[in-house]
C-alpha cells in the first residue's frame, strides 16, 4: 500500500496509525502491548464518520481484548526430547517436538517425503494444497505428524528476507499492515524480544484455499539487517500449547 496521507492521531487512550489510500483505510489502534487493525473498502475516500466509526469499533474490539491471548513468550526450558532443526539455506534455526519433522517442499518428490514422514491419504493432500504457492520459494516447512486423520495438517513455514531499514520500534506496525493486506483477520500483536533480539508476535485468523485456520507468527530482527520468521498454522482452537516456547527458540542458521 502506498499511502496518500499516513499520521499518528491521538484517540482516546490509544495511538492510532490512520492510512487512506483512494477508496480505502487502514486504522491501526493500540493500547498498551495490543494493536488492532480495522480495514474499511468503500466507493470514495472515507468520510469523517466513518473514520470516526473505525475509530469506536477499534475501541470496542480493544476493550474486549483477552489480554493473554497473546502473552510473551515463555522462558520456559526446552525438553530433553525435543530436536533442533538447523536450516542454512533458509537461514534460520528452531527447535520442535519429536512429532514436528522438517519436508522438503521444493523436492522432485513431495509425495514421497509426506509418506516417508507418515502423513498419507487425505492429508498428504492437504498439505500438498498448503504449500502449493510456497514450493518455488525458499521456505523452511515443518509439520505435525500427529495432527493428520484428513483434517488441516498443523505445520510450521520458517523464512528470511531482508529488513529494508524498518526500525524495531516500528516492526508491529509494518507487520500487522503486511498481515492486513494478505487477508489476516482478528489480528492481535506483541512486542517482545527472542534470543535478546526484538522481535513481534501475532495471532490472526485466515482463509486459506483448504480451511479456516489459527495462525501465530513470530518476528525477530537479526544481525545483518535480516527478518527471519516462522508461521505457525492450526485448525481452528486447535494451536499447540507449546507454540510460544517453539517460538521462543528462534535464531539464525548455526546458533542456538
């Protein structure tokens, strides 16, 4: 989005990111650690009650927030039997559950992989569906084995790409505005940090080609001007408990 008028104005308690763009507006409210995003099409430029309107809806959305929703990520100790997967290509590490195992989407045999992993039948379908638009892109892909039985395979997507100079301060805001745009809903977002590094946490709703799925996605900005993160998709009410801590274990290629 290249916005035609991006300003912070003062609205109750809250800061408010207000973006118009044509026909379109972004409002990005926040109070305390949460930010909720509003995103408004219409057939001209916003009018002032309207705008008011986002306003009073964010408002109410936040004064309904459940503020452990998205809590900070847990310091918690990683079990024993948990393993490290160290992706160099992608250029990011993370640590998981036994059951979680690392397939090669880009591979000449992606059927292969799936059943070599014991995810068949329907399931092996569905993730093929998943990752359809990811397989030329240079992803880290993780899925739950465990999670199968024909319904959405919960999974991992891991990636870095270049930060382009956006402050730490100002990595929620880029993130919820990129979120917004792909067709995330109910996004609530936190800044924290990841191996001492800053990072953003997110929860949001999405639609995807298969389902309606829970998603937590993990920001953390590396050494080198880099954004590496992983996405973590669930079924709906049905995100592993220990998403926070496999979050928490998120670093560059070659570290721990």
């Amino acid at each position: 989005m290249t916005p035609d008028r991006l300003g912070i104005v003062p609205v109750w308690d809250e800061g408010c990111v207000q973006v118009i763009e044509g026909s379109g507006m972004l409002l990005l409210v926040r109070r305390a650690n949460v930010t909720v995003s509003i995103d408004y099409r219409g057939d001209g430029p916003p009018r002032e009650a309207e705008q008011r309107g986002g306003f009073e809806a964010a408002r109410d959305t936040l004064s309904e927030v459940q503020w452990s929703r998205v809590p900070r990520v847990a310091s918690t100790p990683v079990p024993l039997d948990w393993h490290r997967i160290d992706n160099a290509a992608v250029g990011l590490s993370l640590t998981v559950p036994q059951n979680w195992v690392q397939i090669d989407i880009a591979g000449d045999d992606l059927a292969q992989a799936l059943q070599n992993a014991g995810i068949v039948g329907v399931s092996a379908d569905l993730i093929k569906k998943q990752v359809a638009a990811l397989r030329t892109k240079n992803v880290l892909f993780i899925v739950d084995r465990t999670a199968t039985g024909g319904r959405y395979v919960n999974n991992i997507s891991g990636i870095c790409a270049p930060n382009k100079g956006v402050p730490a301060q100002e990595q929620k805001i880029a993130m919820i505005a990129g979120l917004t745009r792909s067709g995330a809903r109910d996004i609530h977002a936190d800044d924290l940090e990841i191996g001492g590094r800053p990072a953003v946490k997110a929860g949001y709703t999405l639609r995807t080609a298969t389902a309606v799925i829970d998603v937590v996605q993990f920001r953390v900005l590396m050494p080198g001007d880099r954004i590496c993160a992983i996405t973590v998709g669930a079924g709906r009410r049905a995100m592993p408990q220990e998403v926070d801590l496999i979050g928490s274990t998120l670093r560059p290629a070659g570290r721990r």
